[in-house]
C-alpha cells in the first residue's frame, strides 16, 4: 500500500514459522525437516483423517500468510521474494524430492491464483506451478 511518503511493507516473514506456512502456501507441500520446524512453531498441525500425508494451518499460521492489500502490492511481492532468495529458494522447491516429504496442504490452505503469480513473477519465475 502507498501513501504520498512511503510503502507499507509486510514484514510477516521475520516471524518464526513463517517460512514454512509460506512455503506450504506456495508451492503445496514441505519436506519433512520444514513439517516438524512448521509443527514445533505452531503454525501448521497435523490433519486428523491423514496425520501421516497431510497438515493445516492453524490460526498462528493463517495469520502469518494470510493475503490483504499490503500483501499484493508489487514492492511487497518483490521483498517476499527477495526473503525467499535469501532464505535459499529456488525452483526444486516446487518438486517433491521422494524422501518422506509428502506432506500435502489442502486446497483452502493455497495462495490464490492472482497472488501466487504475483510472487513468481517477481522471482523471475514464468509458468504455472
């Protein structure tokens, strides 16, 4: 969001946790290392019908990640993606290596469509995922 003066920033991403919730939002899984990080935060917990294959957000996460009007703007996508380069993002995140990380979130827990695309544009990312 802009004013005359200055850019609202979100700066969700300095709290623990959040990576993971972002990272579950954005590409639809985690590998088993980010699961037990995201469980000890509180920000994700295991599914009751599929303990083993699937985790939810909890409240501590869905306000962590969830998407407002700061969130999409073109300065606040580019500094997401800049945190996620630094925190060592890069396109294997979108591949499910195999190796005990098929951890699945629901579809309620995904960016939308407009947003995601928002943020793999300013990651120089092109294409679905």
């Amino acid at each position: 969001m802009q004013d005359e003066n200055f850019v609202w920033l979100d700066r969700r991403w300095s709290e623990p946790g959040w990576e993971q919730v972002f990272r579950l939002c954005l590409t639809g899984w985690l590998p088993a290392e980010d699961v037990t990080t995201g469980l000890c935060a509180g920000v994700i917990e295991r599914c009751v019908d599929d303990p083993l294959h699937c985790v939810n957000l909890t409240e501590k996460g869905i306000a962590l990640v969830e998407v407002g009007e700061i969130s999409r703007t073109q300065e606040n996508c580019a500094l997401i993606a800049e945190v996620l380069r630094v925190r060592g993002f890069d396109e294997t995140w979108f591949v499910d290596s195999g190796y005990g990380c098929k951890v699945l979130t629901t579809k309620a827990n995904a960016f939308d469509f407009n947003y995601k695309s928002s943020i793999l544009r300013a990651l120089g990312i092109s294409g679905r995922r």
